[in-house]
C-alpha cells in the first residue's frame, strides 16, 4: 500500500479547511448557545435562519466523519483492510453520538456518565449533549455519505500515488 507522502500534505489541508466550513456551518445553521465550541467563543447566542437549514445542519456530519477518516488514514497509513477499520470505527463512534440524542437512549447514557467528568473540558457537557441534543436521521444518512466518500477519496488517492510514484 502506497504512503500518502506528496498526497498527505493536500488530504490534510483539505480536511482540516473542512472541519474550518464545518464550524462555519455551525455558526451559520445554529443557534451558538446550542454547540460547545461556538458557545466558548460567542457566548451570547448567534444564529441566524436559513431556508434550507435542514439540509445544512446536517453538513457538519458529512463533514466531520469525512475529515476525521483522511486525518486518521494519513496518520495511520493503512491497509485497504486497516482503511475499512478506521471508516468502521469513525462509524461506530458518529453513529453513537447521533443515536445518543435519541430520546429512547439518551437518559440511559446520562445516568452511565461519571461523576468526574464535570472536571474535564468537553466531558462535563456529556450529559447536556445527549439529553438536549436531537437525533436526525438526516444526520445518519450524511454519515454514511461522508464515510463512503472518505473511502473513495483515499482509495482513488492510493491508486494515484502507486501509478505516479
């Protein structure tokens, strides 16, 4: 499996540029006071109504799992098998997240959370997150797009650096 050596430096800019439109969408699509790290920066909240917002909120997921997918593949290097690991985990993870929204789940995972994560940055929001957030299946549906193009991204990458290499 070909190193994504002059490649790397490209798929990086590139998804970190995204995670950067992903907040923008953010503060766009959403309401600030609604997302921890919008929250931090405006703390009054900022949000403004877009027609097709619906669509838009659910960018950020295609987004996020795509990037996280290209930074963990270049980090990782992986074979074709490793890259199918790293786009199962990053599914099970997003998945997770977003099914923990659900009404059905999220007061269930509320009472699992530790005590000690109040103390820490991001934890002590876990169970704000499940039990105010709202599972999307639309969500969903941009997580699997995001990790089916992440994979045909780093695969038609791969091809290109063996053939060119």
């Amino acid at each position: 499996m070909a190193a994504f050596g002059r490649s790397g430096r490209i798929l990086s800019a590139m998804a970190l540029g995204l995670l950067l439109l992903g907040g923008l969408v953010y503060l766009v699509c959403r309401n600030s006071a609604s997302v921890y790290f919008l929250a931090s920066i405006f703390p009054e909240a900022v949000g403004y109504s877009m027609p097709a917002a619906t669509v838009c909120s659910s960018v950020p997921s295609f987004i996020h799992i795509y990037a996280f997918i290209l930074l963990t593949a270049i980090v990782l290097n992986p074979s074709r098998a490793g890259l199918i690991l790293i786009c199962l985990g990053w599914i099970a993870i997003e998945l997770f997240f977003e099914f923990g929204q659900h009404p059905f789940f999220a007061q269930y995972l509320t009472e699992m959370i530790p005590a000690w994560f109040e103390d820490f940055p991001f934890l002590e929001v876990a169970d704000t997150y499940f039990l105010t957030g709202t599972f999307d299946p639309l969500d969903v549906l941009f997580i699997l797009f995001g990790t089916a193009a992440a994979l045909l991204t780093l695969h038609k990458v791969q091809r290109w650096e063996v053939d060119h290499a």
